[in-house]
C-alpha cells in the first residue's frame, strides 16, 4: 500500500494533478482551488483501526443510552413529564407528520445508527485481519449516512429547547443530555481520525493504476465521489454508464444535468420558504387560547427574554442560512449558466460554504419538535407542532439536495473554453 505518488481529479475544479509526495498527518490541497484532495493520518493502519473502532464501541454505547433515557424533564405545577429523542419522531406521527417525522429521525437517530453500525462491521473484521462481505457496499452507505447525521444541530435544538422551556416551568437535563454531549465529541474524533484511503485500500485492491493504463484520447479521467479511485470515462457528453470499480457507484466527468436539478430544487426551495415564514412552526394552547409561533416569533421570543445569544444562533440557523444558501446557489447558476469568469475560486468557496451550513437550519425543526413531545398537558398548555414545521423542513431538504446537485467543476469549465 503506497501514498506517496497518485493522480487525482479536483472534486471542486476537475484539475487533473500529480501528488509526489503526501507528508504524515498531513493534507494535499488543491493548487487551483484549494480544496483538499487528499489526508494521510500519522497512525500506522493496524492501530488506526484499533483505536477506531474503540472510539466506535464506545459511540454506540453513548447512543444507546442516549436514545434509552430521557433528554430532559419538566415539572409544571407538580407534573413530572419527560421526553426521549424517539418521543419527538413518535409524537409527529401520530400526528400525521409522518414526512417530518422521517426527516427527523434520519438526521438524529438512523444515519447516525446506520453510520456507527457500518463503521463497526468493518473496522471490527478489519480488526481480526478479514475483510467484511461487501465492505466497499457498506463503506459507500456509511459515507452517504454521514451527510445525513445531524446529532451536533440536534444537540444546538435541545439547548435552545431548554432556555424555553425554562420559562414554563422547571427544567431538570436527563442523562440522555449529557450522553449526547459527549457522543458528538466522540463521533467527531471518528470522522477526524479514520484514515478513508487508507480505509479503502485495505477493503479493496482495486487501484487507479487501471483506469491510468486504459486512458486514450477519448477517454477522460475522474475520481469516484463515493471512494476517490480514479477512473476513466469514455463519455463526455454526461450520459456514461460507467461505475466505479471499487464501490460500484456510478462514475460521470460532470454530475448529470447538474444545472437543471438544482434550478429545479432550488425553486421548489424558494416557493416552501414563503409558507415556512408565513405560518406557524408552533402552536401553543394555554387556557383555552391558542396562540401560533412563526420562526421569527420565536426568535424575538428569546431576544425579549433575555436570551440574546440563543435568540441570535437562532436568528442566523433559521432565517439567515436559508436566504443566504438561496442566494448563493441562484448566483452560482446564473453565473455558470451564462459562462462568467468572475471569480472562480471564490465561488467554489462559497459552493463549499453551503455544503457547510446548510445542516444547521434544522435547528428550529428539532426545538418545535421535541417542545411539542413534552408539553402535552391537557387543561394547562398544549403544544404542537405548527404546518410551518413542515414547509420549513422541506425547504431545508431542499436546499441540502440542490447543493448535492450542483458541480462546482461547471464554474472552472468555462474558464477552461476560454482559455482554449
């Protein structure tokens, strides 16, 4: 197994470049884009995954009590009430949010699930010096699971959830709060400290070497998304079938018709923002009067309370991701639509800026959710979830998926045509 000498394709810019030499716990970036393009971890493969899947044991455990034991308990006017994670996710099924609900349950309990189970599979055979049946299969879930786990933003809802519920009555965390504190921590020094290349050259011998030996003029070279093994293309008119022969993911010089599926998802976008602000994301019953909370409203809510940092993490997670990732991503079509050359590597900059922040809109969604889990008590104050919930998780789907749509390698093509 050899790091030292690879040719690769920019993810972001398409540059095709030789890295000679990659340092110890080090990265290779990009020279046109700078983008990292390649990471080398210091740890030797045998005890990095060792000290892998000991982190990953013990992730699994945390989530275990975490989604076991009560988040948090109230006591209003001597009612004891509690709420697990899976009370919210129940709670929007039964009423009949079952998109929601799914939404919510992906983000915070099945890929972060399916990516810990995923990574224990292999590492654990990995561990005993036998590579696990369909591993690279395997391997290709757990990275797309990881775009999908949101534990770090949920853990930012529960801690909005509490300053609002402290308001209403007394607000006692529960062992499940702390678990999840210290799970992200522990999933983030898996994802920090897994070696994916190495990873892959251990689960599969497949190499870049073949698709080097069969390049000829018509042929272009890529990198696979999913694993990073570079393979030759045949097609430069978008429509190849070919896969990767690592991960068998389908392999194309540009995402397919990546212009129009984020214009198209991008719209829907726009249009569920407009109810999303309109309507209600909760509606509070309190003594017969039934009052709805907007995402602004509840933004104020904290600012008049008091709670100006809350009320501002809310304000820039709920209101201003959204718009500004809106933004961004009309610009980079327009822009790329009509051939500019402004710019380029800063507008790769902000492509990646949106894959970024665009998970931390889900803030208000886990916040409205798990209020409306606790808050049931029939006679005193009801909560629920408002149909501006709804909206505004789409509108969050939405813009993460248009991003996903979006090749950034459009916006480096037309400087290329030129230059040719």
């Amino acid at each position: 197994m050899s790091h030292e000498v690879s040719v690769v394709t920019c993810h972001d810019c398409g540059l095709l470049q030789r890295i000679s030499h990659m340092p110890e716990d080090g990265a290779a970036v990009c020279s046109r884009c700078d983008a990292e393009i390649r990471k080398r971890m210091r740890i030797k493969p045998a005890k990095s995954i060792e000290h892998t899947l000991a982190l990953v044991i013990t992730a699994l455990v945390l989530f275990t009590i975490a989604n076991v034991y009560p988040i948090i308990e109230i006591e209003p006017e001597g009612i004891k009430l509690a709420a697990t994670l899976f009370d919210s996710v129940s709670y929007l099924f039964s009423h009949d949010m079952k998109l929601l609900a799914g939404l919510v349950f992906l983000t915070s309990i099945g890929a972060p699930l399916i990516q810990l189970t995923g990574l224990f599979y292999i590492l654990l055979s990995l561990n005993f010096n036998h590579i696990p049946w369909l591993a690279p299969q395997v391997y290709r879930v757990v990275r797309l699971m990881t775009s999908w786990s949101m534990l770090e933003v949920m853990m930012l809802g529960i801690l909005v959830s509490v300053v609002k519920l402290s308001g209403l009555a007394t607000v006692i965390p529960g062992i499940a709060l702390w678990t999840f504190g210290l799970l992200i921590f522990i999933i983030a020094a898996v994802l920090s400290g897994l070696d994916t290349e190495m990873l892959w050259d251990l689960i599969s011998s497949k190499t870049g070497s073949r698709a080097l030996k069969n390049y000829r003029n018509k042929a272009q070279l890529t990198n696979c998304h999913n694993c990073n093994l570079l393979c030759a293309v045949t097609d430069q008119h978008q429509h190849s079938k070919t896969t990767c022969p690592r991960c068998n993911t389908a392999v194309h010089l540009r995402k397919p018709e990546s212009l129009s599926r984020c214009a198209a998802l991008l719209i829907a976008a726009i249009v569920m923002y407009i109810p999303a602000n309109l309507l209600p994301v909760m509606v509070v019953t309190s003594m017969g009067k039934t009052e709805g909370d907007t995402i602004i409203g509840g933004v104020i809510y904290l600012a008049t309370s008091g709670d100006w940092p809350l009320a501002l993490i809310v304000f820039i997670a709920s209101i201003c991701v959204p718009s500004i990732k809106i933004i961004i991503l009309g610009m980079l079509l327009l822009t790329v639509h009509f051939k500019s050359q402004w710019l380029p590597k800063e507008r790769t900059r902000l492509y990646r800026f949106t894959e970024v922040v665009g998970r931390w809109s889900m803030v208000d969604i886990y916040v409205d959710t798990l209020m409306a889990a606790l808050i049931q008590i029939e006679g005193l104050m009801v909560i629920e979830v408002g149909i501006g919930a709804v909206a505004f998780g789409a509108v969050v789907v939405l813009t993460i998926l248009a991003a996903m749509a979006f090749d950034p390698r459009l916006i480096w093509d037309n400087l290329e045509k030129v230059d040719e």
